[in-house]
C-alpha cells in the first residue's frame, strides 16, 4: 500500500511539473511575438512588461511615455531652479565663516567620495 502511494505521489508530482513546463512553454510562445531589446524604435518599458508586451503595446507605450516627456522634462527643470532658489536662500542666512566651514566640509566629503589611488603600485 506504501508502494503505491508513494507511486502515485511521484506520478502527480511528475504530472505537475510536466503540466507547468508545458504551460510555461505555451506562454512564451504566445509572447513570442513581443518585441525584443534593439528591435524597434528606443525607449524603455516599465519594470516587467519587456516579458509580456507585444511589438504593437510597446510601440503604443512608448508613444504614451513621449506624449508626458516634453512635461516632464518641463517640469524636472522647473524643481531643479526651485531648488537653486531654496539652496541660495539658506545660504544667504549663513555669515561668512559658515559658510567657508560649509565649504571646508564638502571639499572633504567630495574627496572621502573620490576612490583611493592604488598604494600597491605607488610602491613598485
């Protein structure tokens, strides 16, 4: 009885893992058609839908996201003068050895960014 069961158990497990490459398979085939990277006009999809979308979703998608750029673009500028404005605004509150401080502790934070030469060699 064991036997048996432990047969049939084996049996849907093979049964399952058949059945979900076939259904994997199907749907990449269906997707088949779906446009890949290089082969239409450049833009960039969403995260996921590269998996999913057809030629003619892409091609409408991006049409959808140039519609919005010129805005967007727009309006990126726009927050970049605002915050030109702001940084200028708090600035002009500090007097004038705060703000050599302030530039004192950024020229450091910009150098501890910078990558370390390569000691190893300078010995050599």
């Amino acid at each position: 009885m064991k036997k048996l069961m432990r047969s049939v158990v084996v049996v849907g497990f093979a049964v399952g893992i058949v059945s979900a490459i076939w259904f994997t398979t199907a749907m990449a085939q269906d997707a088949a058609p779906v446009a890949r990277v290089g082969d239409d006009e450049a833009g960039r999809l969403p995260p996921g839908y590269t998996v999913v979308v057809t030629k003619s979703q892409r091609s409408k998608i991006y049409a959808i996201q140039d519609t919005y750029q010129k805005q967007l673009d727009d309006l990126k500028k726009q927050i970049a003068q605002i915050e030109s404005k702001r940084d200028q605004e708090i600035e002009s509150i500090l007097d004038e050895e705060q703000k050599k401080i302030i530039a004192y502790v950024l020229k450091l934070r910009e150098r501890e960014r910078q990558p370390e030469p390569d000691t190893a060699q300078a010995g050599n």
